[in-house]
C-alpha cells in the first residue's frame, strides 16, 4: 500500500513574511514606474510650459529669454476725433522758399494741375517755422500712386512731419480694420490715401479720411485701428540653483542694478525658478511707459515737449527726464560729450542711431537684447512706447533712403554706466 508523505506546511509567520516581500516588491516595482512616468511627463511638461511664455530666443548674455508678440492700441480716451478732423493735414517746409518748395512738388512727378492746387495761395502759407502746405483732401485723393510716395519721401525730410506719416505693416490691416464697421469701405479709404514701401503701406491724411467716415463708430474704429501696434514682450527664465552674476551684470545697469541682482538670485533659490518680464527689469522711466500711449500734457505746465524717438532714448536711464533732449543739437551735444562708440556687439542700453548714408540720423532707439530694441516711432499719441525687433526698423525707416541706398545703425554706450 502506497503511502503519500505531506510536506509539513510552513508556520503562518513565515508565509505572512514572504507575501509581505512581494507586495513590498510589487509596490517598488508600480512607484518605479510611476516615478519614469512623472520623470517623463516633467520632461515633455517643460518645454510646453514654457513655450506659453512665447518663443525662445537666441543665446547670449541677456540669459535664457523669451519672447511673445502682441498688438495695442490707444484707448478711445485718448482719440481727439474732432480735433484730429479739423486739424487738416499740415506739412512743414522750413527754410524753404515758394519756388523751391514748387520744384521739390515737380520732381515727385505730379501732373502740372495737382502742383498748381499744392502751392496755391491758402494751400501753400507762409508761417513762422516756415512754408506750410495745407493739401485738401479732393488733392490727397487724386494723388497717383509714384509721385504720392515721392511726395511723402520728400515730406519726411524734415522732422517735424513725422507725426503726419504713419507706416502700417500690410499683414495687419485686416486686424486693424477688417472688423470694425463698415470695414471694407474703410480699408478703400485707406488704401486710396497710401503708398506701399515693402512690407509697409504709407499712410498722409488723417483728416481727410476721418472726414469721409460719417459716423462716429467707423471715425473711433478707424483710429484704433490706425494706432494698433505691433510689439511683444520679453521674459528671462532663471532655473532654480542658477548662478545669476552673469544676468545681473547684463541687465544691472543703472539704479537698479543692485535690486535686480537680489531679484535673480531670489528667484534662482526658490525649488522651481522662474520667469522675471522686461517691465520688472527697466529703469523706472521706461518701465512706466513700456506699451502705453502719452496722455496729453497739462498747457498750465507750459509747453508740452515733444516726447519722440530721442527724448525716449537719451532719458532710458535718466530719474527725472530732461525734456530738451528732443532738440537735435542738444542730444547730438549730449552724444558727443557723453557716450563712446560701443565696441563688439551692442549691449543692454546702448543708443543705435539710425542714419542714411549722408550721416542724417532719422531715428534712434535702445538696444535691449537678441535685437530688440526699446523704441518710440514717432512723437504723437499714436505711437506708444514699445519693443521692435531689428527688421522692422529698418524696414520702416529704410523709406526714408534713397533706391539702392541702405540705413546704417550705430552703437553708442553711455561713459558713466
């Protein structure tokens, strides 16, 4: 008789100790896992999170920085449309005689008549600052195409115009006025009182179209659109356990230097880093008009000053701005005993002067960093205080070379920064 031997069964400690192992072990194997899937998903979450901060830029001493475009535009507070329509257009021939403003009208190629209505008595007026063209808008209308961007070229010698030009990147019109009332008949209007120059639309006549619009709405959505601008922000990403000195010897210059350079390397100490914007990081002028239309000036404060392309760039690290240097012989004085030229590539801060060949500078604006650049375009309230990257500077200021001729950018460096 075959007899079956049992093998005696383990005690119930034992078996307790060996599922304890196994679940430990399974529990191992599961956070393992876990801890991969975390590990990737932080690793693809990175780039994505920081990809809503905009597009990274090129490498350099500015750090890791980002950029995103955005459009403004001026609040309809700021938009004097009665004023602005019974301004008329007004172009400034100084120190100009009636036959040599005649000639300059003949050698844009205008019909022998439109000449005729453009120096007209009433039209064309002797003022103090000089001779003063008043075109009516049935002759800014009738303007032909080529003689009209000559005649604007040649408008915008002289700088106390450049309120009167106002250049419109062509991707943007339909932004601009494509959903405002009445678009298509505004675009026409517009258009009819354009040049084209590259990228850009040229546009005279402000009064001349606002006078065409008849009803407020299309007037208020016309001047939006016309003072939408596009810009864009910056921001520096600073990772945690980063060592800031190189940061803030790049933005530290000026009375902030010593908060930024604390502002860093708090950052840089906290377990995840993070994102500083330009704002935070500009002189107090600056960074109080950074994407904001000038407000009018009090007339009991005396004269207002005219707060264009100079004045923002020579005053970026000024505490109280110094309100003469929109005069081109005070700035160019201050340049002279005050700056050098920049050696290498130009750095936070340095002034580019923008020139034609000739050495007639025709704007001037701040380099910040990877060329973009702290700017004012113009002196009225339609330009605000913005960023620009580099070709879209020089586009829109290339109008004012002549064919073949190309802008030449200069970097000046302050001596006492």
């Amino acid at each position: 008789m075959q007899t079956t031997v049992e093998k005696p069964l383990r005690p119930a400690k034992s078996r307790s100790k060996i599922l304890s192992r196994i679940v430990f072990l399974a529990s191992g194997i599961c956070l393992g896992a876990g801890m991969m899937r975390w590990h990737d998903a932080t690793e693809t979450k990175e780039p994505s999170v920081l990809a809503a901060y905009g597009q990274k830029q090129h490498p350099g001493p500015w750090g890791e920085l980002y950029a995103t475009p955005f459009t403004i535009s001026a609040p309809e507070e700021l938009l004097p449309l009665r004023r602005l329509e019974e301004g008329g257009t007004r172009w400034l021939f100084p120190n100009m005689q009636h036959s040599e403003v005649e000639r300059v009208l003949e050698n844009t190629g205008l019909p022998a008549s439109l000449v005729a209505e453009l120096t007209e008595p009433g039209v064309l007026n002797q003022t103090p600052e000089g001779l003063e063209m008043q075109p009516a808008a049935k002759t800014l209308l009738a303007l032909p195409a080529g003689p009209r961007k000559k005649l604007y070229q040649a408008v915008l010698e002289h700088p106390q115009n450049r309120g009167q030009i106002i250049f419109i990147h062509k991707d943007t019109l339909g932004d601009r006025f494509g959903r405002s009332h009445n678009g298509e008949h505004t675009l026409m209007l517009f258009k009819q009182l354009c040049c084209e120059h590259g990228d850009y639309l040229v546009f005279s006549g402000l009064s001349t179209i606002l006078g065409q619009l008849p009803t407020y709405e299309e007037k208020r959505d016309f001047m939006r659109g016309l003072t939408s601008q596009r810009t864009l922000t910056l921001r520096v990403n600073i990772k945690p356990g980063e060592d800031t000195s190189d940061l803030a010897n790049y933005w530290g210059k000026g009375m902030k230097g010593t908060d930024l350079r604390t502002i860093f390397e708090s950052i840089a100490a906290t377990p995840t880093g993070g994102m500083l914007g330009i704002i935070n990081m500009l002189p107090p002028l600056p960074s109080s008009q950074m994407f904001l239309y000038p407000m009018p000036d009090n007339p009991l404060n005396g004269p207002a000053p005219v707060r264009d392309c100079h004045w923002t760039s020579f005053n970026f690290f000024s505490d109280v701005a110094d309100q003469q240097l929109s005069r081109p012989e005070y700035f160019m004085q201050k340049l002279k005993d005050e700056y050098i030229p920049a050696a290498g590539d130009p750095r936070y801060g340095d002034i580019a002067l923008f020139s034609k060949p000739s050495g007639t500078v025709v704007h001037s604006a701040v380099y910040i960093a990877d060329d973009v650049f702290y700017t004012k375009n113009g002196a009225t309230f339609t330009y605000p205080w913005m960023l620009e990257t580099l070709p879209d500077l020089m586009k829109q200021y290339s109008f004012q070379v002549e064919p073949g001729e190309k802008l030449v950018v200069s970097y000046f460096r302050s001596k006492n920064l």
